[in-house]
C-alpha cells in the first residue's frame, strides 16, 4: 500500500523536475545544436529517477537491479553527448570565425576597390578553413616569446577568440609558465593571459586569449538575487530551529526567538565557510563574488556557492581557496559538537533517540568516545551546541562532495585533474540518485543532486599554470577532509553499533 500524502509528494517533486526541465527547454532553444545537446546531457542524467519517481506514483516499484540499468544506459548517453557537444562547438567556432573573417576581407577590399571591380574580385578570395582571431602582427610578436629553453611551438591553432600552440616544454612547468608570461605582458601588457595546460593528447600546449575573455565582475541583478537568497537563508535557518524545537515558525512567528539561537549558531558556521574562502583569496590577492546562499528547510541552508572573479595563477592556489573554507567551517563544527557532547546532561533542552546517533560514523564515534555508556539508553539528552555542530558538519561535508564546482569537486581538480574531476562528478551524481532511491524518506540527497545537476556540474576553468600540481602535503589534506565528508554522511550499520555499544 502507498501512502496517499507520499504518493502527492513525489508527483510534486515529479512535476517540479518536469518543469525546470522544460523552462531549461526553452532556454536552450534560443542556442540552437549545441543548447539542445546540452539540455539533452540534463535530461539523460535526470531521467533514471524521473522514471522511478513516475512509476512509483501510479503504483509502480523498480527494483535496485533495474535502476542500476538505467543509471549505466544515463552516462553512456551523458559521456555520448558530451562527445557530440565538443564536436559541434568546435565545428560552429570554425564556422563562426571563417564567417567573421569573410566579412573582414570583404569590407577592407570594398574600401580599397572601385565599384566596377570590387564584385569580380571578391569572388576569386580564397576560402580559409581555419583562421586565427588574434591579428597577424600580435600573433607574430606572441611566436616570438617561446624558445628551445622554454617551450618550443610546432603548430598553431584557432581556438575561441586566441590560439593553441602544440610543441614541446623544455623545462619545469612553472618556471616555464612564469618565463612565457613575463614576455608576454613585456609585448602586450594586460591585452592577452597566456595558459600552460595538458592537451587533449596528453601533451603540453600554451593557449593565448585575449584578456577580454576573464570572468566578469558580479552584476547588480546577481548582487540583488544574493541579497534574496540571503535573506531567505535567513528564514529558513529560523525555520528548521523551529523545527528541531517542534513547532512550525511559520504558524508561530511569536517564538521566532526560541529559534533564534539555534539559527544564530548555523550562521556561525555559514560565515567561518565564507571567511576562509576569502582569507585565502587575500593571500593570492584574487576575487570572489559575493556568496549565493542557498536555503533549505530541511537544515536551514546547504551552505554557498561562490564564483572565482580572478583567472587562479595555479592549481595550488585553486585548492588553497577550495579547502579553507570547509576546513574552518568543519573546525568549527566540529569543535561545536564536541563542546555540546560535554555540557549534555539530564535535562539538556534536547531528548533525542540513540539510533539519532547511527546516523554518521563520524558523529557516533564521537559521542561513544564523551558519552559513553549513555549510548545504552533508549533516549540521550544532548546540548543545543551538539545538534548546532551537527549541522554544521553535515552543511560542510555536502559542500565537500567531489562534483563540478563544490569545494570538493574543486579539491578533487586541483589535486588529480579535469579528466577524474569529470569522472568523480559523475559519480557523485549517481551516489546521490541510489541514495535517493534506496531511502526516499530523506530529500536532501535529491535536493542537492538537482543542485549540481544545474548549477554546479560543470568544473571550474584551468587555471593559468594547470600543469603544475599541489605539493604532497595538500594533498594529503585534501584526501583527510574528503575521508571526513565520508565519515559525516554515511551512517553507521546497525551491526557496527551494536558493537560500539550505541544503542541497547
């Protein structure tokens, strides 16, 4: 039998998906090929759990076997129309530039041509099929700064609005990169960013853009959509307070200060996220935009989404600013946690269930190693301060997931690479959607699932030396606080919890 409440719940959601769905439709539509191919990739990675939620509201249950099936098919056809996508950017790049380079040549010789002869010339003009964007003298002075000690170009190739140069890399890649640079802005000033990367062929290649192409400063309508973000953060943090003290704020705006200290606590990890995202910003004097708060009833908010307004000089700069962030906000938590372990007692504000503690392995420890065998009990009394460290942890380890442009997916780039950045997205993406089928009672998993699908799957750009990797020792960190993100979200098994005595 199905729960009729649950049944309406699912269409909800179903019809909510179906919709963004088809407002992306119409925005894409407006790109022509390449919109709908990437609407398409959208809708292939959705559609596994569209099908499951649909089949399940009319009455209809696929087993895990099934899903998986569909899951498989979803990033065959995902990795197929990312193959297509590239494909057909590349082709309509080409096509653009031949088109804007036709109409140059044209307006320059009907300057210099009398009207009589400007039509019979003009059709004997050779068609190029590929042509540099960057004007013939830059381009020039731009061969010049490489060399047999540094990196010496072989091939030049069209590519957006600069060029590719193949060759080889004669030396150290950030000594290299600084080498290049130099004589670069000695040329040309601030006109053009040079970029070392790896090729698609594995190899070392320099790319030249013009500096035009940098990130863009915020808006004033993405600073006014912030300032509504933030706000509505701010309701829903008073929101689940109320909530974890068991009455809806909504129909009890009165006591929205019994709410208020839960909500001020959740802030204060919010902000030491946000602060260590900039403190280390400040250190490589780069830009971040203001933070897009994202709201959520469920815990209050899923923490921020910061965009990069600065070109990174390298990918140890990428993770520096990925990894302070989660790496206050987790101190923080943690050590919020630990003191409301300490100061619980009889009649703490909060009577929860043991089996609240088996859900994260990180948590449950803890409490078995301050509260002992109070784990024993049937219910805990547990301090505001640890549900408020709780929080906090779970805020962090979801920003900490290794997909697209979360502070995960950017360690993840930063330590490993694009190609397994791409992979671990991809994986995290169907993490989430067997979670979500396996325990549909919890929405976060879908929640934030739709929020990478839309706003964060894609990575961040490379970095002006991408070659160059982190040293050993961020590295290490980096594996330490995704083992911590692990450890948070997933619960403990019934069977380990017996044995750590949680739990009579």
């Amino acid at each position: 039998m199905f729960n009729p409440s649950e049944t309406t719940t699912v269409l909800i959601i179903l019809l909510i998906a179906i919709g963004i769905l088809a407002w992306g439709y119409n925005r894409a539509k407006s790109y022509g090929k390449l919109g709908i191919l990437a609407w398409l990739q959208s809708v292939v990675l959705m559609a596994p759990w569209l099908l499951f939620f649909g089949l399940f509201a009319i009455g209809i249950y696929v087993n895990l076997v099934g899903i998986l099936l569909l899951l498989v098919l979803s990033v065959g056809l995902y990795i197929y129309l990312g193959k297509r996508l590239r494909f057909e950017s590349k082709d309509a790049m080409l096509r653009q530039k031949n088109a804007e380079y036709l109409k140059q040549k044209e307006d320059k010789y009907s300057s210099q041509s009398s009207v009589s002869t400007s039509s019979s010339e003009t059709s004997e003009m050779p068609i190029v099929p590929e042509v540099l964007p960057i004007p013939d003298e830059d381009l020039q002075l731009i061969r010049g700064i490489f060399g047999i000690d540094t990196f010496f170009a072989t091939e030049t190739i069209s590519y957006q609005e600069g060029a590719i140069f193949r060759g080889n890399l004669r030396g150290e890649p950030d000594l290299v990169y600084e080498r290049l640079a130099e004589k670069l802005t000695a040329n040309f000033g601030e006109k053009y960013r040079l970029f070392l990367v790896e090729g698609t062929e594995g190899k070392p290649v320099v790319i030249i853009l013009p500096s035009t192409d940098d990130p863009q400063p915020t808006t004033l309508a993405q600073k006014n959509l912030a300032l509504v973000l933030f706000v509505a953060t701010i309701v829903t943090s008073l929101e689940a307070g109320g909530l974890l003290l068991g009455f809806d704020l909504f129909n009890n705006w009165g006591r929205y200060q019994e709410a208020l200290p839960l909500s001020v606590g959740l802030w204060a990890v919010l902000l030491a996220h946000e602060l260590g995202h900039r403190l280390a910003a400040k250190r490589y004097n780069l830009r971040l935009s203001v933070p897009f708060f994202l709201p959520t009833w469920q815990i209050g908010s899923f923490g921020a989404i910061t965009r990069f307004e600065s070109l990174l000089p390298h990918r140890t700069a990428l993770f520096d600013l990925a990894f302070a962030g989660p790496a206050l906000g987790g101190i923080i938590s943690l050590v919020v946690l630990i003191i409301g372990f300490i100061l619980s007692h009889e009649g703490s504000l909060f009577q929860v269930p043991t089996q609240f503690f088996q859900g994260s392995i990180l948590v449950g420890s803890l409490a078995k190693v301050i509260l002992g065998n109070q784990l024993q009990q049937s219910i805990i009394n547990i301090h505001p301060l640890a549900i408020v460290g709780w929080l906090g942890l779970v805020i962090t380890a979801l920003n900490i997931m290794p997909a697209g442009q979360l502070d995960g997916g950017r360690i993840v780039q930063a330590i490993y690479g694009r190609k397994i950045a791409r992979r671990t997205t991809i994986a995290t993406l169907i993490v989430l959607a067997i979670v979500t089928v396996i325990n549909p009672g919890n929405p976060i998993p879908l929640y934030w699932a739709i929020v990478i699908l839309f706003l964060q799957r894609d990575l961040e750009r490379p970095t002006l030396n991408e070659l160059t990797e982190p040293d050993d020792n961020r590295a290490g960190w980096g594996l330490l606080i995704l083992f911590l993100m692990l450890a948070t979200l997933i619960p403990l098994s019934p069977s380990l919890a017996g044995r750590l005595g949680i739990g009579g």
